[in-house]
C-alpha cells in the first residue's frame, strides 16, 4: 500500500477507536472531526535520512517515517508518544507563525540546495502547508531545527532497535553517535529515549562496554541529579586518577593504571569540601565553555566533566583556565596527594619499615603545607604505629608527633 494512503488510514483508525464502543458518531454543527495535527517532510538526497517525516498532534501522539527517498512511498510511520509540555511548545511556534496561513519563505534564487522542506498544519477541514528550500525567518528556522531534531531521535532509535537484533558489534558505534547528540543538546523530548536505552542496558548478550553506556544515558535520560566527574590524566607514566561526586553528597575514587580495569572505591569528604566543590562548579557555569575537549588530550593534564539530566559539560586543559576551576583543581590535587601518601605508607609498613621513617616526614611536610586534604584520614595509620611495639622507637615517636600536629589543627 503506498505511504501516503497508509498514513490516510492510520488516521482514520484513530478516529474510529476515538468514536467509542457504538460505531457511529455524529457531529454537532461547527464540531471539527479530528484534533489538530503539525507535520514536517524534508527531502534531501545524500543527508541521513534523506526522506524524513513527522507529524504531531495536540495530544503528543506522533508518526515518523525516515529513509531513503526514492522509497518514500513504502516506509512504514512509527509511531510514539512526545511530552504535554514539549507538545504544547511546538503548538506555540505554530500559533506564532499563523498555523502557516498565507507565509511565503522562498529565499533568494542562487542559496544552494538544501532540501525541500514542507511544514503543514491541519485540524478538521482546515489545512495550510507552506513549502521552500530556504528561509531567513528565524521563527521558522526554529521549528524546522525542533523538527529535524525529533527526526534524528527516532531515527537513532530506529538503528539502535535494528542494530541489537542484527548487528550486535555494530550497536556501539551507532550509541556512541546517540551520546553524541545527547552532548549537543540536539535530541529533545529525551523520555522517549527510555525504553530503547533498558532494553539495551539489560541485554545480556550485548557487551559490556554497551550495557554500561545505555545505563549511563538511561540515567540521565530519566532526570538524573548532577554530577562532578575530575580526572587526571598521566600519559607519560600511564596512570589516571579520578573523583566522582554526586549531587547528594556520595563520592568514589579511582586510582590504577590505564590497562586496569575501573575500581572505584568509596570516597568520605567532609561537608564543607563537598558544599564547596558545587559553589565552584556554578561559579564555573556548570563548566559551559570553560575550556572545550580538543580532539587530543594532553598527555598530563585535566578533565573535569560536569552532568545534569540531559546536559553534559566537559573541560579539558593543561592549565587551569579560571579562578574556580583553579581552586576545583587545588582540591582535586589535595586529593590524589592524600592518596598517594596513604598508599606509600601503607606499602612501607607492609614492605619496607626500614623506609618508614622517611615516609612520616613526607607526611608531615604534606600536612605543614596543606598538600592533603583531610589530614584526620592518616589518623588510624598512625595510631598502629605509635602503639605497634614491632616499630622502631623514633618512628613511634614521629607518628605521635603528626597524630599531636593533626588534632591540634598546627
């Protein structure tokens, strides 16, 4: 059956389910027959798709149809559901521009081509539909790029659903141009995004590196709180360093190799710290433009990612650029010294006592210049060797001297 005529009777069968149970319906006078709908068609030969179709009506139950043009007729419309509020947004744009009465958008005769482009608005046997390949109307351009990104979503999700039943190796390039997106801001409505991205984050039979992406975007598609995500990054010495902080306070740390696998482990900070980091980050703008990732990171340097629902901020810099990313970074530095000194000691007590001695005063010249962070976190180590007989007197001796210095605050 040709498209438009399927389309026709899709149409048709929701009016006859909206009809009822007694299979007639009469109309009063001035009574419109179906609800108001908005469509948008684009050709363009060699874009992806090259054929897109969406139509909206008020309620937010939508068609699309995309693929290749010469087989425009034979595509089957998907159908979904988009938002009240996002709904309601698209009628506005509508309403502003006149539902298309009358509109001429033709630019001038040498604009390349750029696709033909139609918008149509319809409600009983009201119809208007404007068509041009090029416009300076920002209003129009507006809607058209509303349009195009409803288009890109359903289509993704068309090649995700494909792509998990057929092409399983192929599901992570095609959810890695998904993130994309995401990033860019150019897919909305993003609760539709939500029963594509379960099915693939519980796929047992996808890889692992899928699943952990699908849940990561399946929770921010669902309004996920913010996060704070720094890194450092080593290449000369192969090692990274990463702090994750959410919204409510939790945080983890990672400390490894880049040929380990990720272990993250808990990460108590105090309040203050906590409180202070997020003052930054909006300080910071939430990271918006701070210091864009290039296609190279450096190979010692920073990246500090910060994410909000839908939105995704990152910066990556050898430097840091501004004052509150700088004292972000002071904190973070504070951090991995904490670590590094927590680590070299226990190694020495477990290793290399003889060692021992030399390591305490590197501690306590960290905690003199204020190199760590929660100096108290040293506090259990030390107690052990202040009261562990098997050490040697002037070790016990300099940890009880620290353990004095840190509950002084000196």
């Amino acid at each position: 059956m040709p498209f438009a005529r399927r389309w026709q009777v899709a149409v048709l069968l929701g009016v006859l389910v909206c009809a009822g149970g007694s299979g007639t319906t009469h109309l009063r006078a001035g009574e419109e027959s179906a609800a108001a709908r908005l469509t948008f068609i684009k050709v363009f030969p060699g874009s992806t798709p090259e054929y897109l179709r969406v139509t909206v009506e008020e309620n937010g139950q939508a068609l699309y149809a995309g693929g290749a043009a010469d087989q425009a007729d034979e595509l089957e419309p998907e159908s979904f559901r988009l938002s009240s509020d996002f709904t309601q947004e698209l009628f506005r744009h509508a309403a502003e521009l006149n539902y298309f009465r009358g509109l001429k958008l033709e630019g001038p005769s040498n604009v390349a081509s750029m696709g033909a482009k139609t918008f149509s608005y319809e409600k009983g046997p009201e119809r208007w539909e404007v068509k041009y390949n090029y416009t300076s109307d920002r209003r129009v351009r507006e809607l058209q790029s509303i349009f195009e990104h409803i288009g890109q979503g359903r289509f993704l999700i068309e090649q995700l659903s494909f792509r998990m039943r057929f092409d399983r190796l192929g599901v992570l390039e095609t959810l890695r141009q998904f993130e994309r997106e995401f990033n860019s801001d150019r897919l909305v409505d993003v609760q539709q995004f939500v029963p594509v991205l379960e099915q693939l984050a519980s796929n047992s039979r996808l890889m692992n590196a899928v699943r952990r992406r699908a849940q990561r975007l399946l929770t921010r598609a669902q309004g996920a709180p913010a996060r704070l995500e720094m890194e450092h990054i080593n290449q000369e010495v192969g090692r990274l360093f990463r702090v994750v902080l959410e919204e409510g306070g939790d945080a983890t740390y990672d400390s490894r190799r880049f040929a380990q696998p990720p272990r993250p482990q808990p990460l108590k900070l105090p309040a203050q710290v906590v409180s202070r980091l997020w003052e930054l980050t909006r300080m910071a703008n939430n990271l918006r433009g701070v210091a864009p990732a290039a296609a190279e990171l450096p190979s010692v340097g920073y990246h500090l990612t910060y994410e909000a629902g839908s939105e995704k901020n990152e910066a990556v810099f050898h430097t840091p650029p501004t004052a509150p990313v700088a004292e972000m970074v002071h904190i973070f530095q504070q951090l991995m010294r904490q670590d590094e000194m927590r680590n070299r000691l226990r190694r020495v007590l477990e290793n290399d006592p003889f060692m021992l001695q030399v390591v305490l005063q590197e501690l306590e010249a960290a905690i003199r210049t204020n190199a760590v962070l929660e100096p108290a976190a040293f506090v259990p180590l030390l107690e052990g060797i202040a009261n562990g007989s098997e050490h040697h007197q002037l070790d016990r001796e300099k940890a009880r001297l620290l353990l004095e210095q840190i509950q002084s605050g000196r």
